[in-house]
C-alpha cells in the first residue's frame, strides 16, 4: 500500500482543504457513528435496560450524564490525533513515566484490564446465540454462538473502513426506530410514565444494592473509556490527520488544523445526540415496564425479558420485530467492537513486541488475524461460562477504569501537547475540566457506595 492511499501517512499528497459549511461537512461524518454501533449494544440492550428494571426512573440521572459528560474526552483525543497524527497508543505511550519493553505504564495497565473487557463481548456473544436459539431452535445456543463469531471474523477481516462505516449507520437507524416507537407507545399502555417520574430521575440518588449495575452501564453508556480511545482510529481511517498533513509550523497547517477540528466536533456531537437519545429511550422502557412489574432480567430469560419491554408497548407482534431488531443492534456492537479491537489491541500489542503498527505490510496481516482470534475467545468464554448479564457488566467496571486513564491522558493532553496556535476556547476548558472532575467523582461515589 503506498503511503498516497494509506490513511496513517502524513503525506503532502493527501493534504485537503477542510469544509466550511454544514453540508460540506456532511461526507465526514462518520467515525463517531461506527462508536455508536458498538455503544449501542451491551450498553443500552442489556445494561441500560438492567439499571431501569432494578432501580426504576431514580437513576435516570446516572444515564443522561454518562451520555453527555464524557464528549469532552473524546473530543481531546480528536484535537490530539488531528494535530499529531498519532494513534492513541501512540499518544499514551509518550506520556511521562516508566517505561517497560518500550512501552509505557498506561499502555501496560491497558492491557492488564483487557482480559475483563474479553469478559464483556463474549457476553455479547452469547446474548446473539440466545437470540438465535429463539428463532431457531432447532440449533443449540452454543452452535449459534460459534456460528455467529465465525461471521462476524468474516466481515470485520476484509478490513474495510468504508463497509465498517455503512452498515454501522444502517444497524443503528432500524433499531432505534423500533426503540423510540415503543416509548412514544407508552403513553397508551398501563405502563405510562409521568412527569413525575422522569423529575424523580434527577434526585441525584445512588440505588442502593445496584452498584455492580450502575457502575457497569456508567461504563458502557455513552462513549466509555474503549470507544474514546477506538474513535483516534477511526478519525485516522477517515483520514482527518492525512488532510491536516505533517506539521510544519505554517499558518496553512494551523488552518487546515482548526478546520478539521471542527469538523471532528460536529461529528462527535452529533453521534452523542444519537446515542444520548436511544439510550434515554432503553432506559425509559427498562423503568417504566420491567421495574413496575417486578422483572429483572435473568442470564436464562435475557432475550425474553427483554422482548417483554415491546410486546407490552407494542402488542404481542412486536416480539419478532423486537427479535430482529435486537440481533441488529448486538451483530453491530459484535461488527463494530471487533472491528475497533483489531485496531487498538493490534497497536498496544505491537509496541513491546518491536513492531509498527501504522506500517501497512505489517497492520493489515495483524488485524487480519485478530480479526479471527477475538471472536473465536468470545465464544469460548461464553460457551465456557454461559452467564451473558454478568459478563457484560463486569466488563462495564474495567470500562469505567479505563475512562479514569482517559482523563488522565487527555488532561495532559490538554495541558502539556496541544500546539501554539490551536489552544481552545475557556468554555472548551471548562467542558474538559467539567467531564474529568465528574467522572473521577462518580467512580469515587460508586466505590463509596460499593
């Protein structure tokens, strides 16, 4: 691959003027999207929905921050991709510290945490096989399970960002049509929510006895510690820091630098409004139905608990809308984290090993067989544990621990890397600040209350 088609050089050829109208910005958006495939998943599917049907609309609130205050995060890292050119492994390795192998002390803790976030997908996994038992059971729901991995290495090893980004925007816009339907139907059921309710929402209350929950969705909803790191990636593929070129001081690259920036951040918000929206609505559902007729979701009933949410709003019918609906969204969050994996792990794996990621004769062979080998380790791990809520929301606390270095890199990022010439805004401080001190202040509140 030469470097004029190759997304990771910083090469003069690949240089673009950035657009400076909305709808010249249109054909650019697209990375936070393929995140929102992969949030919309384990996150809203099961531990949204879980945190609702336990807790009721009190934790509400725990949702809405969860969507909005981690933006700012992402959006550092964006700012820092665009300017540097780097990958986020590339960026959190240069942070000051130990060094071990080559490889920094984020990089390694990064990779201690991984295990657990295995956890987390073969849970999806097995939330797919579950779903495809119930149409056909006819096959087991560990056949299904390998038959579904085995697909997804399929897709995801063609490593194609375009094809990644499509079918991404196609799985997201059918199931949150589903999902906003069945809400707006509330209003005509026993299960109606008042005002009231949605006030009760914003009392600011920790449930006690679903810490293990309320931590687990924190994580997974919205754009948790893993999207945020996964989104320098997909800004890359899109070839946002291509566009910029290599720095050379000139007032050319500042432009370029701060038009593609914003650029960036109409993307980012724009898929938080997506995201903030399902995810408000799953919730609601979980609250409004499960919580008020007493049904939390079991590891043995998770599909059919959940179906419960649409048939109740929607009419029997809706189960098999709901069954089709559902493999969408957690075939897109297989598609997208898998995808996103190949590309993170492959990066973090190659720093002690002496390689260079962004080198393509040696990227495209890494994800291609990474591409295999996760999902093959998902399945195994839910074939040999068989308990999909668990898993995932185990993998929802590693989640909220790897925000934690999110705010860390990004602060320094913010303080220490960011070039003359394209510092923020006070208001953009005060976001960044606002995120780093809620977060750390959350994840202290919820060990308080553990």
């Amino acid at each position: 691959m030469s470097s004029r088609s190759d997304p990771y050089a910083l090469d003069r050829h690949l240089i673009r003027e950035p657009p400076t109208t909305l709808w010249g910005c249109s054909p650019f958006v697209g990375p936070g999207f393929v995140l929102s495939a992969a949030i919309v998943g384990s996150g809203e599917l099961i531990a949204t929905t879980m945190l609702g049907a336990k807790a009721g609309f009190v934790a509400l609130w725990v949702i809405v921050l969860s969507c909005i205050v981690k933006v700012a995060l992402q959006i550092e890292f964006g700012r820092h991709t665009i300017a540097h050119g780097q990958t986020c492994m590339e960026a959190i390795n240069d942070l000051p510290g130990g060094k071990l192998f080559g490889t920094g002390w984020m990089v390694w803790i990064w990779l201690a945490l991984w295990p657990v976030k295995i956890l987390q997908v073969g849970g999806i996994v097995g939330g797919v096989a579950m779903l495809l038992h119930m149409v056909l059971p006819g096959v087991s729901v560990p056949a299904w399970c390998w038959i579904a991995a085995i697909i997804v290495a399929l897709l995801v090893s063609l490593e194609r960002y375009k094809m990644i980004e499509k079918s991404s925007l196609f799985l997201i816009a059918l199931f949150t049509a589903l999902t906003l339907t069945s809400v707006i139907a509330l209003a005509w059921t026993p299960y109606a929510a008042s005002w009231d309710d949605f006030a009760s929402g914003f009392s600011f209350q920790l449930p006690a006895g679903s810490m293990l929950v309320v931590v687990g969705a924190f994580g997974l909803t919205g754009v948790g510690g893993d999207e945020i790191m996964q989104y320098t990636y997909w800004l890359l593929e899109k070839g946002y820091a291509a566009y910029v070129g290599p720095f050379d001081g000139s007032e050319a690259w500042h432009r370029r630098a701060r038009g593609w920036t914003r650029v960036m951040m109409l993307d980012a918000l724009l898929s938080m409004m997506a995201y903030t929206v399902t995810t408000i609505a799953f919730f609601v559902l979980g609250a409004a139905v499960l919580h008020a007729r007493g049904e939390i979701p079991s590891e043995d009933r998770l599909i059919e608990t959940l179906a419960s949410m649409y048939t109740n709003t929607l009419g029997p019918w809706a189960k098999w809308v709901f069954l089709a609906g559902a493999f969408l969204v957690l075939f897109s969050t297989l598609f997208a984290a898998l995808a996103a994996w190949t590309r993170v792990f492959g990066d973090a794996i190659s720093l002690p090993l002496g390689l260079r990621f962004r080198d393509p004769s040696i990227r495209r062979p890494l994800v291609f067989a990474l591409a295999w080998i996760f999902p093959i380790t998902w399945a195994a791990v839910f074939v040999g544990h068989g308990k999909p809520i668990h898993l995932v929301l185990l993998g929802g606390v590693a989640t909220t621990a790897i925000l934690l270095m999110v705010v860390v890199a990004a602060l320094y990022f913010r303080l220490f890397a960011t070039r003359r010439g394209l510092r923020p805004s006070p208001w953009y401080d005060l976001a960044l600040w606002t995120s780093a001190l809620s977060i750390t202040a959350f994840a202290c509140a919820a060990w308080w209350h553990r």
